[in-house]
C-alpha cells in the first residue's frame, strides 16, 4: 500500500506557541491518516519535493513509500491528540501542584 509521510508545520509551530507536544508526523494512505512523533520506514523510500504542486494538505516535501512503517506512538484522530495533550496539561498541573508551584 503507498503511503505518504509528511511534517506538519503548523503543528510544529502550534506546540511552540502552546508549550504542547503533540504529534507532528502525518503517515497517509488510501484508507487513513496516522500522526506520530516517530515514523520508522522499514525499507525503501523516496523523499519527494515539489514546490509547483505541493499535496492537497499543503505539503511541499514529502516521503513516498510502500514498505511496512512501524510507529513509536500512534494517534488515529485529531481527538486523540487533543485527549493526550488534555491528560500532558493534566498530569503537569498536577506535578506542579504537588512540588507547590
């Protein structure tokens, strides 16, 4: 199955303003999109780049592959991003809190 990984920047950009993590890789293919922090491609691949017809995401570069990929963490949909960076928040507030900060 081809699959297209590629970063999104405006995530990058959102985790810095925002102080979050959240994942910045997106890993599609005809049936789903995948984000993640790490995307490991299990074999051969090409990087594409292509400034006059970027992907319908807005994507200029890109990585184009059909080997297996395998991911470190894996988040299906938007909502289970905002759900782990709602749990981050919680879990850092509650540090804070019991350091008395």
């Amino acid at each position: 199955m081809k699959r297209i990984i590629h970063v999104n920047q405006h995530v990058i950009k959102a985790n810095r303003k925002n102080n979050t993590k959240n994942p910045p890789l997106t890993c599609k293919s005809y049936k789903d999109n995948i984000y993640a922090n790490d995307i490991i491609v299990e074999g051969p691949c090409r990087i594409r780049y292509s400034p006059d017809k970027p992907l319908p995401c807005g994507a200029h570069v890109w990585i184009e592959t059909t080997s297996d990929v395998t991911f470190e963490k894996e988040f299906k949909t938007m909502t289970d991003i905002i759900t782990m960076g709602e749990m981050n928040s919680k879990n850092e507030k509650d540090v804070k809190n019991e350091k008395g900060l």
